[in-house]
C-alpha cells in the first residue's frame, strides 16, 4: 500500500503549514490535499516530484517508506546527517510569520531542521541564525531586512553597544544594541539606533537567545534617506539620550 498520503500529511505538519498553505505549494485546491492525506487518493505524479523537490526525497521514498518512522534513518535524521557533511555551515532563517512559533520552538531540534536554510561562505566557522526584523526602530536599517547573528552563549559575553538579535519571553525577537548595567547586573539595557524610541530594560533571566549581528541583508533600492534637517534633529535627540543613560548607569 503507498505511504504517500501519510508522508504528505507527516511532512506538511513538520513544516508547520495549514492544509491551504501546502496546497497552494502544490498548486492543488485543498479538498484535494485533504483527500490525498485521508488516503481517499492517491496523489499525482507531478504533484510527488514537487514534494520531491521540497523535501529532497526520491519518489520511491515518498511512496514506499514511512519517512517519520523509516528503518535505516528517518527523514530528520538523514536531514542532520547530509548538514554535518557539509563544510559551508548552514543558516537558519527566522521569518517574522515564523517568530511566535520561534519563541515556542526555539529549543525543538525538530523544529530548528525545519526552517528554510542558506549559507553564506563569506562568514568564518561559527554557529548562525538568520532574523527577518520589522518596523523603523533600528532606522537607518529598514524594515524588512534580514539579520545574520552568530550565537553568543550568555549575557556575560555581550559587548556594550554592539547590535544583537535579542530573544526573549517579554519581548519576543528584537534587533537592538544592547548595553550592560552598571547598577543593575541583573538588566541589559535595549537601545534603538532611532533616537525617536526610548531605551529600556530587559531582565538578563528574562533573555532566551542572543545572536550577535554579523551581516545585514537587505533589499536593494529600500534604504531610509535622511536629510539635513532630520540628521541634526536626530543627533541632538541621540545625544540627550546617551547622556541620560550614562548618568542612569553610573
């Protein structure tokens, strides 16, 4: 009997995709994903080799095996065995629909092999992840921008007003410069590059991740411009902020 169905299904939740979601992948209608997942039918050819492509399994595979349970490797483990042959390390990459699921699966080794990866042979070894950030705190870095952090393992290794991926349980995911407190040891300060937003403080227990920022990706054409007028507004306001934090944390 296939396993194709059990395997769509299998694959599609591994993914975190709704039904409609993996259909439009599929350029199928959904009651018909639905049905090939209830093993009502069978699935098509040419629908099986883009599955194919996706998920980087042979046709017999997807036919024949239960990839969630296949002797000799399941699909997870064949996944992490071909990225440990590779000597280009690969990037996971945090999309902004993807971050509250983030949050919740940040630790899953099952989840982590699932998000889409790249690599980027410029960076030296190291361990990496990629965030996509919104919003014009963090201007003249625009919105929509995907961040490259390397992995720092605590707090303690944090270099005052360099730039960080900041994951944490009250904030979520934040791109910030992030300074150490003095007063407080307990606390880091999260300071926007756009003076118009006041810093504040994280509790460090609060803080789940922290990546720091080694490349930025960006679309072409989309970077903030400032005039005059606007750059010395900025500086002034910058400055009032620099020394009120200086005379906070000391």
């Amino acid at each position: 009997m296939s396993q194709a169905g059990k395997n769509l299904k299998y694959l599609r939740k591994l993914r975190g995709w709704t039904q409609e979601e993996f259909a439009a992948k599929l350029k199928i209608k959904r009651s018909l994903l639905g049905a090939y997942e209830e093993e009502r039918a069978e699935p098509k050819l040419e629908v099986l080799e883009i599955v194919s492509g996706i998920f980087k399994l042979s046709l017999d595979e997807l036919l024949l095996k239960d990839v969630a349970n296949a002797k000799g490797g399941t699909y997870l483990e064949k996944r992490r065995q071909l990225k440990m042959m590779t000597s280009v390390a690969e990037i996971q990459f945090v999309p902004v629909k993807a971050a509250a699921g983030y949050l919740a699966g940040y630790a899953d080794d099952d989840f982590i092999d699932e998000l889409n990866t790249f690599t980027l042979p410029m960076l030296a070894a190291g361990h990496y992840r990629a965030f996509e950030i919104i919003g014009d705190s963090m201007l003249p870095t625009p919105s929509g921008s995907v961040i490259v952090g390397e992995k720092v393992d605590t707090v303690d290794d944090v270099r005052s007003n360099n730039t960080y991926i900041v994951v944490s349980r009250s904030e979520g995911i934040v791109y910030k410069r992030v300074a150490k407190n003095n007063r407080t040891k307990n606390k880091v300060t999260l300071i926007s590059d756009n003076p118009q937003y006041e810093p504040y403080n994280v509790n460090a227990d609060d803080i789940l991740e922290l990546w720091q920022a080694q490349m930025i990706i960006q679309k072409a054409n989309v970077q903030q411009r400032w005039d005059v007028n606007q750059l010395a507004s900025l500086v002034t306001n910058l400055q009032d902020q620099v020394s009120t934090l200086k005379k906070k944390m000391n």
